[in-house]
C-alpha cells in the first residue's frame, strides 16, 4: 500500500510538469490550430529564465584575496556579488537563496514576449499551411532555440537549486501510520505540485469567468462566427500564445531545481507532452491535464522494481503502450472532441 | 610510342583509370604506400582528434580539444613543453613527431558511435590521419577502435572507463591510458568499508547500457567480496531525465547505501534527485544513509553544484595533485586558458604524447612498430605515477584516485577532494579476469 501511495505521489510532479506543457500546447492548437513543436523549447527557455535571474542577482566584481592562492598559486581571486554590496551579505544571500521562486516575476513578461515574437515574426506565417509544415518549422525553431541556449550557457547541467528552507523531504509515511521513511516526497515536488495546480486553476478560471476568455472560447468553437460578429479573433488569439508560452515558462522556472536546466530538456518533454496531448484528446484542455497526471502516475509505476521484474523495460514503452490503447478504443483520446484534426 | 594520335576510346580509358585513382582512399593510393595507412608525406604529419563538439558531451570535448591543442603546441616546439619536461622518456624534442611538423585535423562525434565513425573513417580516408583519438564515452571509443583496427591506423582512447575497451572488445590498434569500471570498484571499495563500515546494504541504480553494466558488476562484486550485501539493481533508461520513480522506492528497500552508476548528465539528475529525496539525512538499520557515485568528474561534479559535497567517487586524475607532472600540466594548461584541466583533458593530452614519444622510440609512424613501442613500455611523469602500458590489453595501469565532494569549495573548479591515492598494484587485474572476458587482441594491422 505505501508503495503505491509512494508511486502515485512521484507522478504527481511529474504529470504536473506534463500537465502544463501539454495545457499551452492545446491553448495553442485550440485556438490558433498550430501543432506547436518548439513548445519543448518554451518550457527549456523558461527554466533558463531561472538560470539568468540566479546570474544576475549574482552579478560580481572581483576581489583579491591575498591569504588564499588560486590553482596556479597567484593570488585567489574572489567574486562579491553586487547584492551584497547593496543589502549586506546576509539579506543579499537570502535574495540569491530564493532566485528561483523570485524569477517567475522575470519569466512572465520574458516569456510573454517571446510568444508574441514567435507567433507574429514566424508562426502566423504558417496558419494556412499543412499540420506537416507546421511541424517541420517549428521543430526546425525548436533546434535553432536549443542551439542558442548551448552556445550562450554550454552543453552541461547548470545548479540552480530551490530556497533552502525547501530541502529534504516530507514523511507521508509517518503522517499516515507507516514505517517511517516509508513514504517520502521532496518538499520543492510538493510546491511545484501545488504550484502547478494554481496556474491550471487560473488559465481555467481566465477562459470561464472572464470575457477575453469567453471570447477566445467562443473563437475556439468557431472562428469564423466570431469574426463576423466583429470581434478581432487574431489579435485574441496572439495573445493566448503569449500566455501559453508564459504557461511553459513557468513550468520551466519551477522546474528547474528538480533537474538541473541543460538546452536538450525541452526535447526531453516534448514528445511525451504530444502523447499527452493526444491521450487527452486534440484541443481539450481538460483532457490535456487529466492525461497528464494520469501518464505521469502509470511512468511511476511502471518504473518500480517489482514491475520491471515482472515486465522488463516496460518504464521505457508504458507512456506509447498506453497511447496506442487509448486511441485504439478511443481514437479522439480521453476527452477529444469531435471534428478535431479530423477530416 | 607516339601521343600525337589520341583516340576517343583512349582517351575514355585513360581518364577511367585516373579516376578510379582519385576516388581511392588516400591510405589505398600508391602515396600512401610506404607499408602502411597514411605513411607521412613531406615535412608534416596529420593526427585526428575526435572529440564530441555537440550534444550532452560537448563541454568534456571542449577541454579534450583544449588538451589536444596544447600537446600539438609543445611537440612542435612552442608554449612551455608541459608534461614533455617532467616525462621519464626523453625521445620527444619538441622539433613535431620524427622531425615533421604535427598537424591535426578534428572530428565531432556527437557522442554517437555511427556520428563517430564517420568523422573517424573521414579523418583517416580524407585528411590521411595517421592516429585517431579521443572520445567521451565508450560505446564510441569501442566503435572507432574497431574501425581504426580495419583502417590501419593506431587508436589512442579518450575518456572511456568501460571494462570493454580493454577487455572484450580490445584491439591490436588500440590503446586506452584512462582507467576503467574494474579499477574503480578495486579502489572504491575499501575508501568505503573504512568510511562506511562492511555491513551495509545497497542499492544500485545502472545506466542502462554497457559502461552501466561493467561499472555495476565491479563495484558490486568489489563491495560484496568485503561484506556489503546488494538488495536491488535496477536499469534506468538511458535518456530518463527524472529519477524520483527510481530513487523514491531504495528506501523501502533497506538499503543504507545507493550506488549511482551513471555518467554525464544521467548522474547530475540521479544524484540532484537523491539528495531532493533528503536520502542523506536519513538514518537507515542505525546508519547514516549514504550514496556513492563511481565515476566522477569535474565536468559534472559542477553540474551537480552542492549535491557533491561528502559522496564518494574515483577519477582518473585530478588538477590538485602535487606531483611534479600534474603540477607541470595544470600551470601549461591554466596558463593558457585559464583554468585548471578536466580529466578528460589530461588523458588526452597524454594519449597524444604517448603517441609521439612511440613513434620517435620506433622510429616509424608504420602502426605496428608503434604497437611493439608502446606495448609493456613503462613510464613516469605524466601525472599518474609509475605507469605501464600492459601488452596483453593495452590498458594502463597506474594508481587510482578516490575522490570526494568538497564540503567548502572556493572556487567552481575546486569541487572535489582527493581522499586516497590507491596505488596500482591494488587495481591491477590478470589480463584473463571474467570481468575482462572475451575477445582477444588479434594482431596489428599496417593498413595499406
């Protein structure tokens, strides 16, 4: 039992982290009927957003360190950081302790950004043109993006941890009568499980109770009435993939303590964050979420040792085994509606 | 015998044989003779260096570059000669490689065995290497070797710590300095009965493909045979990026101890995860719970940031030795480029003297004199000690270190502590041990 209550805690995070790439990938499509490959690259930018903000409240100027001989025996050279210039060094380190939390407020508009230049420099470009040539260039964007990051940041892990009261983990197993240590969950998966939560919560609650959202919804329904009632669809509509670049963003900034940010981890999520998004079902926001915390529970599941006694490898094939199953009994996926990338 | 009347047909297969001659190789083409592949021409001899320049790697195969540049540079005379100074052979004079003037050509091999191939197979056919080296990963540096054994040209591995390279899957042509899975579990494992005490129980978390497995195997079997017990060996895929599926389940194992047998980015996401899981703070069968990492480098080390800090591991080499050698190779390499080398660096760098320094003992670039000189040859100097160059696998053998993570760093590159330097005779294997089994040398191949 604590090992099943263990599994499902473990894919919360990852469904979340999940959840929200596939949500802007299905704002995008549903709204624009763009199939979004360089969405991967959002969520890597996002989490390089992360990276940047750390570095910049870091920003130093150099001190020679006389006592203290560098690796060819000169002089160590130490960097101070201008922030503890500004609030000393205790306040200054508790500022760069909490860089990741604090650079959502960098991120939103950084990202934001990007999506307009996205989709008014390169994307709207292609809104009449096949799904395949919508693919094609943004996968190409997303290469390009990730090749850029590597060149600015190199190809290794950068650190970038969580504020230090979130270290260590949090005993369920104690909580809930079992041996303690049985059932442990990092404190940051906790906040980025109940983060995640809140920017679904708020994109749903933005589309239902307000009227841009109304109107993107009824521009989702049917685009072509709405223009004729006068509404400036498009203009909408750019805005959603700014929010839903902001949406990857986020799911980037916050992620990055989990794993250290690399340019190749948006390509890590992508694929997986189109089988999301197809299980859920092609421009369903709701399916979007539910088969991202639903995949991501089976991935941790299915990675257990008992499992893979059983059926080696299958933590490997269980996310597409699943794909194939759903789309074979249910070829529009969990929620999909009709009509939908259908001819 | 008059050229004053060409035919058509003449002229047809005229240009068809000269044609044919172009398209050869060049180590197949009548100047490429001399007996072997891409025998030296002229004043200058071309050397291949393939490294990976993109993908996950990219940064390693930076400072591989870096090394291979700088070896370039003091075998032709220039910079401050380096390890040249403090090498026990004195064949090299810094006037290039039997007087002719090193040169180099570079590949990248993505840290893909066909991409490496290519750029290998490329090199040796194309620019006439005369030595391919370099690499960072073993299924790449088995790859390359096998092609440079069927080429004719001499292999000299990078950063490849896989039992294979050397074992099953050795070459006549190739030639490895780095050490390898066997040597590390040789070492590590009483660093940890003194530390850890011999009745632990651990868990192995493996990279799923051949470097994981041959690292498994010798840390598992060097730690049992002093008393650990192995609960569990789990396989995770090599492209899984979260680990907390994997890493939340050792607990409930009762285990006190997870050995990460992963490389490169595999390792700073496993063990970034491990320490997230708060696994150190635990108190497992009345022990501190602990993790231990093989293989480590710097490279990663600092991808890892402060989760390092007190896990043990083993590397090849180390910027902070104080031996004359390493202390002659850090001030060359920082002095140029401004900070100390990676060990990736350093094996590089010595490959490509070693290299050198056989073919001026040989006298020939002719791959099988090469063989015959670098074969049982022993040496001092390089930074590693007394090493020799076993003629059964044409592995090094040399002390190993066992490092650790620095509790107080002072700078990015100042992240890992030598605890112990394991001497060789405690890491030195019979050429025939099952670890090593399978596959045998074969002969050296001259090529051409």
């Amino acid at each position: 039992m604590d090992a099943i209550i263990l599994q499902i805690l473990n894919g919360l995070d990852k469904g979340s982290a999940y959840a929200l790439i596939a949500l802007g990938l299905t704002l995008i499509f549903g709204t624009l009927g763009v199939v979004n490959f360089a969405h991967g690259a959002l969520f890597m930018i996002g989490a390089f957003c992360a990276v940047t903000f750390s570095k910049m409240l870091s920003f130093s100027h150099t001190i020679i360190d006389e006592t203290q001989k560098d690796f060819l025996g000169n002089p160590l050279k130490v960097d101070v950081p201008y922030i503890h210039d500004l609030f000393g060094q205790a306040t200054g380190n508790a500022i760069i302790d909490w860089a990741v939390p604090l650079s959502i407020l960098f991120t939103i508009p950084v990202m934001i950004g990007i999506g307009f230049v996205m989709e008014r420099g390169l994307i709207k470009h292609f809104y009449k043109r096949p799904h395949a040539d919508q693919i094609l260039v943004t996968f190409g964007l997303a290469i390009v993006l990730q090749e850029v990051i590597k060149y600015f940041y190199g190809a290794n892990p950068i650190p970038t941890p969580a504020p230090a009261v979130f270290a260590g983990s949090f005993d369920f197993g104690a909580m809930l009568g079992f041996d303690a240590n049985s059932i442990i969950y990092p404190y940051w998966r906790l906040v980025y499980f109940a983060f995640s939560a809140l920017i679904i919560g708020a994109v749903f609650a933005f589309l239902q109770f307000t009227t841009f959202g109304m109107v993107v919804r009824a521009g989702m329904a049917d685009r072509e009435t709405v223009g004729l009632l006068g509404i400036n669809i498009d203009k909408r509509f750019t805005i959603m993939f700014g929010i839903a670049a902001a949406v990857a963003g986020l799911a980037g900034v916050m992620y990055a303590p989990i794993n250290s940010p690399n340019y190749h981890m948006g390509m890590d999520f992508l694929v997986l964050s189109f089988v999301v998004v197809v299980v859920g079902g092609m421009g369903s926001l709701p399916g979007a979420v539910l088969a991202g915390f639903l995949l991501g529970i089976l991935e941790s599941f299915a990675s257990m040792a008992a499992v893979l006694e059983i059926i080696p490898g299958i933590n490997q094939i269980i996310i597409y085994l699943v794909a194939i199953i759903i789309l074979l009994t249910r070829p529009r996926g969990l929620m999909g509606r009709k009509g939908v990338m259908e001819e | 015998m008059s050229f004053s009347n060409p035919t058509r047909r003449g002229l047809i297969k005229t240009g068809a044989v000269a044609s044919a001659g172009l398209a050869l190789p060049t180590y197949l083409r009548a100047d490429g003779h001399a007996g072997f592949t891409n025998a030296p021409q002229g004043s200058t001899v071309t050397l291949g260096f393939n490294v990976p320049q993109s993908g996950p790697y990219a940064d390693e195969g930076a400072d591989e570059l870096r090394a291979y540049e700088l070896a370039v540079e003091h075998l032709n005379g220039g910079g401050d000669g380096g390890l040249m100074n403090t090498f026990s052979s004195d064949a090299l004079k810094g006037n290039g490689i039997l007087g002719k003037k090193v040169e180099y050509v570079t590949g990248d091999t993505q840290t893909k065995s066909d991409a490496a191939r290519a750029s290998a197979k490329s090199m040796i056919e194309k620019d006439g290497a005369v030595m391919v080296t370099g690499g960072s990963s073993s299924g790449v540096a088995v790859a390359v070797q096998a092609l440079c054994q069927e080429a004719g040209v001499i292999f000299m591995a990078g950063l490849t710590h896989s039992n294979d390279t050397t074992g099953k899957d050795k070459r006549a042509n190739g030639f490895r300095h780095f050490f390898n899975s066997y040597m590390s579990g040789a070492a590590l494992a009483p660093v940890l009965a003194a530390n850890y005490g011999t009745d632990r129980k651990a868990y192995h978390l493996t990279a799923d493909y051949n470097w994981g497995y041959t690292t498994e195997e010798a840390v598992r079997s060097s730690t049992e045979a002093m008393g650990w017990e192995t609960v569990a060996a789990v396989k995770t895929p090599l492209t899984q990026t979260d680990f907390s599926a994997y890493i939340a389940p050792v607990l409930q194992s009762g285990a006190d101890v997870l050995v990460l047998n992963h490389y490169g980015g595999n390792m700073v996401n496993s063990l970034t995860n491990a320490v997230q899981f708060g696994l150190r703070d635990k108190l497992v069968n009345d022990k501190n719970f602990e993790i231990v990492v093989p293989l480590y480098s710097r490279l990663m080390a600092k991808g890892a940031g402060a989760n390092v800090k007190g896990i043990f591991g083993s590397t090849n080499w180390h910027w902070s030795l104080q031996d004359e050698g390493s202390k002659a190779f850090v001030k060359s390499f920082g002095t140029k480029y401004g900070f100390p080398p990676s060990q990736a660096a350093h094996t590089c760098y010595v490959q490509a003297l070693l290299y050198a320094d056989a073919v001026e003992r040989a006298g020939s670039f002719n791959p099988c004199a090469v063989v015959e000189a670098l074969e049982d040859f022993e040496f001092d100097g390089m930074g590693n000690g007394k090493t020799l160059y076993r003629g059964a696998d044409h592995q090094c053998f040399k002390d190993v270190l066992v490092v650790k993570g620095k509790e107080n760093p002072t700078s990015e590159f100042d992240l890992l502590e030598i605890v112990e330097v394991t001497p060789v005779e405690q890491v030195t294997y019979d050429p025939d041990h099952p670890q090593m089994a399978g596959g045998s040398l074969g002969s050296c191949n001259p090529g051409a």
